[in-house]
C-alpha cells in the first residue's frame, strides 16, 4: 500500500518534469528559430535598408 502511494507520486513527479521538460525545451526552440529567422524583426530592417542600397547601385549603372 504504502510502496504503491510511493510509486504513484513518484509517477505523477516524472511526468510532470517530462511535461515542463519537453515544453521549455519546445519554447527554448521557438525563441532560437524566431531570433535566427529571416522574418525578425530586426533582421526586416536590414533586408530593407539592403535592398535600397541595391537599388541605389541600380540606378548608377543607367
């Protein structure tokens, strides 16, 4: 009886360290992808300011 109470909360203790594990493991993944992606936010910025130089270089060669 006692073994068994034993087993469960050491069951139910596992479990919810696989959950929180699994699910900063999940967040820690999203903020890698969101940071290194093309589409942050300050990576839009130097895209554009990227693309108008280019287009600045365009324009010298007419």
């Amino acid at each position: 009886m006692i073994i068994g109470n034993l087993f469960n909360q050491l069951l139910s203790l596992s479990l919810s360290l696989s959950l929180s594990l699994s699910l900063s493991i999940y967040i820690y993944i999203y903020i890698y992808i969101y940071i290194h992606s093309p589409l942050s936010l300050s990576n839009i910025s130097e895209i554009r300011s990227s693309q108008v130089s280019r287009h600045d270089r365009n324009d010298d060669l007419y």
